[in-house]
C-alpha cells in the first residue's frame, strides 16, 4: 500500500522507512493490547499467538541469520563479517519482538494475577516471549497452559454447581409432588 501511495516499487522504499512503519505498527499493537487488557488470558494469548503466525514469514530470515550465527561462532572471523552485513536487519527485527508480544505478555500477566499459571511460569512465559524464534514456541505453550486451566476450572466450577443444586435439594420434595395428591385426592369420588 506505501508503494503504491508513493508511487513507487517496494525496493525504492529504503530500511529506514520499513523500520519506522514496523515500529509503528508494532507501537500501535502495543497499545491495543493494553486496551484490550480486561479480556481472558486466553483470548489474549490467542491473539498472540495468531500475530506472531501472521508474523512468521517476517521472521523467517531471522531464523536462518540465527543459524548461520551458530555456525559463525566456531570461527570469529566469520562472525565479525557476518554481523557487519546483517547486523541491521536483526536489530530491526529484535526491536519488534517486545512489541509483537504484547498479548502474550499481558495475557502470562492476567494468567498469573488470575492464578491460571503460577508465578514463576508467568517469569518464564514473559521471558521466552523476548527471545527471538522461541516466542513462537512461548505463544503456543502459553495459549495452550491457559486454555487447559479455564477448561479445567470451568469443569470443576459446573462440577461444584451440580453438587451444590443436589446437596441443597436433597432433602425438599421435588416440585409437584404435593399438587399431584391433591389432584388425585379431588378426583376421588366422594360417597
């Protein structure tokens, strides 16, 4: 859509540019997120999770640039060059995944404060969602911890309710029971 506002091919359109509109848009994500706080923690992880698919043929250079930085470390002069050449590119990237993980941060946030995920899973949650190609990972483990948990919790909360509705009503007639005799009594021919 900005090229074509401007006129222009996506290769005139210098890194400068696309870091200053990712970074807005990942501000703006942001900042949604924390609108949006008042939801689940399941629905926000979910959210999470579906940006950072969304986001995943953004980062997938990233992926490789991380494995060819492994193989850089066992040889420091291919690590200097390699970081000159694509040392902007990951920082580009790295500036945005604090901000495309805002609804997996605030939902280990909510999970914990709602005691869905301990605290120290959220810690754990909230510092895999920093890292890159392991927030990934994160997102999925942490939407699939909390829908576990609101699953488990909304089947012992139902569980309680029924014990609860049989306890209270054990010992009262069930309803009708009474009408039926007098109905019984009233239709008895009377001598």
């Amino acid at each position: 859509m900005l090229a074509f506002v401007f006129d222009k091919s996506f290769d005139a359109i210098d890194w400068k540019t696309w870091t200053l509109l990712a970074v807005i848009a990942g501000a703006a994500n942001a900042v949604s997120a924390l609108w949006r706080r008042d939801d689940s923690p399941r629905t926000m992880a979910l959210w999470g999770l579906i940006l950072k698919l969304c986001l995943l043929p953004l980062y997938a250079p990233t992926l490789i640039f991380l494995a060819i930085l492994t193989m850089g470390l066992a040889a420091p002069g291919y690590l200097i060059l390699f970081l000159a050449y694509v040392g902007q590119p990951i920082a580009n990237l790295m500036i945005l995944i604090p901000l495309s993980s805002s609804y997996g941060l605030i939902a280990a946030h909510l999970g914990c404060k709602q005691r869905l995920i301990s605290e120290s899973s959220a810690h754990y949650y909230i510092a895999l969602h920093l890292l890159p190609a392991v927030d990934l990972l994160s997102s999925i483990c942490l939407y699939v911890k909390l829908w576990k948990e609101q699953r488990a919790r909304a089947a012992s909360t139902e569980q309680a309710s029924q014990d609860y509705n049989a306890s209270s009503h054990k010992h009262t007639a069930p309803p009708g029971l009474f009408k039926r005799f007098w109905d019984e009594a009233e239709a008895e021919p009377r001598a």
